[in-house]
C-alpha cells in the first residue's frame, strides 16, 4: 500500500510540472498550506 502510494504521489507531481503549475499555486487550489501540499499529496505520507 505504501509504495502505491508513493507511486500515485509522483504521478501527481509530474502531471503538475507537465501543466507547468507551481506547487504554490496547486495548493493554494485545493485549499491547503504549501506544506500540507508536499507532506500529503507530493510525498504519498498520509
């Protein structure tokens, strides 16, 4: 489960850099802090 995880969390990461969006700018999107952002959904910890 961990590595799935980790494998989704770096799809999201390069769909983001393919759409050339910040990582700023997505978590400012999704109404999160810029940390919770990479801790969560760039990282694959939950």
């Amino acid at each position: 489960m961990i590595d799935e995880m980790k494998q989704i969390a770096k799809r999201i990461k390069e769909i983001r850099e393919i759409s050339d969006i910040s990582a700023e700018k997505m978590a400012e999107n999704l109404g999160v802090t810029f940390d919770q952002y990479k801790q969560v959904y760039e990282s694959g910890k939950c």
